[in-house]
C-alpha cells in the first residue's frame, strides 16, 4: 500500500510515528494539510525534541487531538530551535538556558 502524501515543515520532514498518526486519521490529515509549513514545522520539532519514548508518543497522540480541538501550533512551545533562516530570540534562549542548568 503506498504512502499517502504528508505536507511537511520548513525544516523537518514528517517523522514514520507522526506519519502514522495522521493518515490513519482523515479529520486531522485535513486539518495537517490547512496549516502553514512553519505551524507543521513546529508541530513537529514539538514531537521530535523530546527524550523519553513515552513522552514522544503522548505527544504524537496529542497533535491528532489538538489539531481536532482546532489548536494551530503546539501550546506553550518555544518554537523550533533547529531553523537556519532566523536567529534563536533572546527570550528563546534564556529559556534553553535554564533547560540546560536543570
């Protein structure tokens, strides 16, 4: 069976986990589509920057609900860190400096 089509981000490809999710779920590969490259492109760092396996399924669940509730972009994220055409804000890094000292 091929793979059905996925918009990706700005600078992160859709990850096999978040894939799934998505095509599997008719109502949020719509609402996946209807975003921006750079709301994709967040909602997928937002997945991917987490370390516990767990932590990273919970969150892959969590955007095919949180598309579906009409959430655009992850709430509470800093935004993805990993894009090269803008410098990281200095709030964004006074954040991933406290991160760090933890």
């Amino acid at each position: 069976m091929p793979k059905k089509s996925l918009s990706s981000g700005t600078v992160h490809s859709v990850p096999s986990d978040l894939r799934k999710a998505l095509t599997s779920d008719s109502a949020a590969l719509a609402l996946w589509e209807d975003l921006t490259p750079l709301a994709r492109n967040e909602w997928i760092c937002w997945v991917t920057f987490v370390k516990k396996e767990e932590t990273r399924k919970e969150h892959v669940q969590r955007v095919v609900s949180e598309l579906k509730e009409g959430m655009r972009r992850p709430c509470c994220w800093i935004g993805c860190i990993h894009r090269k055409d803008k410098a990281v804000s200095p709030s964004v890094k006074g954040i991933l400096s406290k991160r760090s000292k933890k």
